[in-house]
C-alpha cells in the first residue's frame, strides 16, 4: 500500500497516527501518552511500531541471516553430519491409534 497521507490526532490518552492510503484505506496506530511523546516523534514512533509488527516474530529466520553466516551453519552441518554414508535420520516414527468406534 503506498501511502498518500499521514494525520496525527492528539486524544486524552496520547496520539492517533493514521497512515492513508490508495482509495480509502488507512491504517491507524495508536500510541499511549508518555513523557517523551510529542506530535513532532508520534510518526516515526508510529512507523517504528509497523516495522516491528510487520517482522517475523522469530528474528532468527534464514532470511534475516547474513549469507556468510548461513553458508558458515551449512559447512558446521556438513561437518557434523560426515560421513555422508551414514547420514543423520531424521524420520519420525509412530503407532496408530485403534478408532474406539470401529467395530460396533
């Protein structure tokens, strides 16, 4: 969504940073009043709370790694797994209930 215009709301509690959109989509974030807050930091606060709502909640995803990094875990792999005639299992294994209701 591209944003076409920002609005900030003072209210008894804090401000209201709407983001508008294409048409008439908005989105709003609401930040609660603290010593800090002003009008002139409410929409880098507002962005900043985006951000975080929009990032993975486990910042630990291979796309957020740096590829030095990953290619470093894939090679520690390697090595952990060596030699590659005896390879790691990695199958789960598991019984099957009986169906209590199968043969009444």
């Amino acid at each position: 969504m591209a944003l076409n215009d920002i609005t900030v709301y003072q209210t008894e509690d804090g401000f209201v940073v709407e983001f508008g959109g294409e048409g008439e989509d908005r989105i709003a974030v609401t930040l609660c009043s603290t010593p800090e807050l002003t009008a002139e930091n409410a929409i880098s606060r507002a962005k900043a709370l985006l951000a975080a709502a929009i990032e993975p909640a486990h910042g630990d995803s291979a796309r957020s790694k740096d590829p030095a990094l990953l290619e470093e875990e894939l090679e520690e792999g390697l090595e952990d797994s060596f030699p590659a005639s005896d390879p790691v299992s990695v199958t789960v294994s598991s019984i099957p209930m009986r169906d209590p209701k199968a043969g009444r």
